[in-house]
C-alpha cells in the first residue's frame, strides 16, 4: 500500500538516528502534519470552506501518494496518527455533548434520531449484500451515513477493519452526498411544509457531517441552526453505543471473519462515553469547549491526512461504481426515513 518514489527521484531519508527508537514516529508524523496543515489552508479558500478540512487533507494525501509515492521512512509515524491521535480525537468529541442536550430534544426528538440509525444501518448493509458491495466497505458506508459522516467512518473501521482503500472509499460516498444534502435541503424546507424546529431536526438527523449540518440548519434561521446543532450532537452520541454493539456481536461469532478473535471493543469508545460524563457534570467554560473541538479537529485532520498518505488510487478505483450506488442508495434512506419520521412524530412537522 505503501511504495517509494524511484531514486533517482527519492524524497531526503530522515537522519538515521529519527528512523528507530522513540523516536522513529517523528518523521511520518511530521508528514502528516504537514499535509493536514496543507488541508486546512485550502479549507479556507472560497468554495473550499464549506469542504471540512478533514475531507481536504485526504484528498491531498492521496495525491500526494498518488504523485510521489509515501515513503516509507514514514511508516510508523502514519499508524501512530491512524492509530493513537485517531482515538484520542474521538474521546475529546465527547467533551462537545452533555446529557441536557440529549434531554432537551425530547422523547419525540430522540426517537426520530435513533430510529433513523437504526434504519439507515441495517437497511444499508441489507442492500450492500444485495447489489454485491464487499460487506466491510458496505457496513463503513452504512455507518458514516447513519451516524457522523467521516469520523464514524474512521472510528467503525476499528471494529470493521477495512483496508485503507474502503475507508476513504465510504468517506468520500457521505461526502458526496452529505454535501448534496447540503444544497437541497435549505430548498426544499418551504415545500415540505417544515417549520424550524422540524426542519431543523430533520438536518440534524439525516446529513452527514456537523458541518454541513450547521450550514444546512442556519440557512433556515438561528431557531432552525440551534435545533440541527443539538440533533446532530444526540446523533453523534449514539456512535459510542453502535460501534460497541458491532464489537460485541463480532466477538460473539455472528461474524465468521471475526470468529475466534479477541472482542474487538475499543477503549477510546468508553472514554468518548466518559468525556460524555464529564462535560454533563462539570459543564466546561466556552473557552474549553471551543478549545477541545479545535483540538479534536486538528487530531482527526491529521488522521485523515495520514490515511490519504497510505491510500492507493489505483485501488480505490478498482471497487468501481457498486459502492457508489449504495451510498446514495443510503443516502435516500436516511433522509426520507427521517422526513417520514419528523413528520410522524414531531407534531407533524411543523414545530
């Protein structure tokens, strides 16, 4: 997955005391670092700035590694970003949601949101097997689509344990597709007959990533963009319990791949629960809170820097246009399903 440019064209080889010992991370993070800080000076062009920086520095990893090859002096720096700031960005994610956020959509609110994962999980990985997706790449587009986008992507994956290649192939699909929500939904609230609070659930319920659920959700005023920003939270709490669960039923043999191995429940799941906790308790200044979400972005950008670096083109293309169709497949789902439910269980859409 990851190759060498040819020497004539090699990139400089770190000092050989940097390649080994503590620090022998230090030269592919740096690389990765670099890429991510690439990421979010294009984040910030005109046009670009509606593409979250995380979905920016994939893209230029890949081309990075499509153009000149990662080397492979940065091997071990590039698994500690997939590996240990990937997870540790996850936990700090839970500092942004409290208890009252989950309390304050109500029971109605709630069930819209839980019953579309639910939904959307379960019948995406249902069509996946029918049209012939590999099931891993089926099951990172069925949970990137009906949790958070890119970061539930990453964080399923370490349950699925997909190759590199599907990951950035389920992330671009709820990329393409949140963004399209992006555009559409703001247009059609008039003729849907939703009035904020009910189409501002629906954002926060069905599009992808927070960001383009912030930009979705204000576009039809504050009261609309408060209520998607609370969904959308309630949503990304429930990647902790879903991820668990898809850990729990792998170890218990359901699926045979897995069958025999150690129960794949990750650690950093409990403490984005933890961070949960902690944040309902202590209620953390905004100073704290806009600290901890700037930090757990740059984390995840590097992260998905990093898998960009380790992404083949080649074999990205080599999954073809099946994957594609399921993710707007699943892309339909969640937001009919959850129109459909806003509409039955949140007075009638029009709150």
């Amino acid at each position: 997955m990851m190759r060498s440019r040819p020497a004539a064209a090699a990139l400089p080889v770190p000092p050989t005391g940097i390649t080994g010992g503590p620090f022998a991370a230090l030269p592919g993070l740096g690389l990765a670092l670099a890429v991510a800080g690439g990421g979010f000076l294009l984040h910030r062009l005109p046009g670009l700035d509606r593409v979250s920086p995380l979905i920016v520095s994939i893209i230029l990893g890949m081309a990075f590694n499509s153009l000149w090859g990662t080397p492979d002096w940065a091997a071990a720096g590039l698994k500690v970003a997939l590996r240990r700031l990937l997870r540790l960005a996850v936990v700090l994610l839970g500092l942004q949601i409290t208890l009252d956020q989950l309390a304050a959509l109500g029971v109605s609110g709630m069930a819209v949101i839980v019953l579309t994962l639910l939904l959307t999980f379960f019948l995406t990985k249902a069509l996946g097997r029918l049209i012939g997706v590999e099931r891993k790449l089926a099951e990172l587009i069925a949970v990137g689509t009906a949790v958070c986008g890119a970061s539930a992507v990453v964080a399923a994956n370490t349950v699925t344990q997909a190759e590199d290649e599907d990951v950035a192939y389920a992330i671009a699909c709820v990329t393409v597709f949140g963004t399209l929500a992006m555009i559409l939904y703001p247009v059609l609230a008039g003729a849907l007959g939703l009035g904020p609070a009910a189409y501002g659930l629906w954002t926060g319920a069905s599009i992808h990533e927070i960001a383009q659920v912030l930009a979705a959700g204000f576009q039809h005023g504050p009261q609309a963009g408060e209520a998607a920003t609370v969904a959308k939270l309630a949503r990304i709490a429930l990647l902790a319990p879903l991820v668990l669960a898809m850990g729990l039923w792998k170890s218990r043999g359901a699926d045979t791949s897995a069958k025999g191995a150690r129960p794949p429940i990750p650690w950093f799941v409990v403490g984005f629960i933890v961070m949960i906790g902690v944040s309902s308790l202590v209620h953390p200044s905004v100073a704290v809170s806009q600290g901890a979400a700037t930090l757990t972005s740059v984390l995840m950008t590097v992260a998905l820097a990093a898998m960009g670096l380790e992404t083949s083109l080649g074999k990205l293309r080599a999954r073809g246009l099946r994957p594609l169709l399921l993710g707007a497949a699943s892309w339909m789902v969640v937001g009919l399903g959850a129109l459909a439910l806003v509409k039955v269980l949140a007075a009638g859409g029009g709150a």
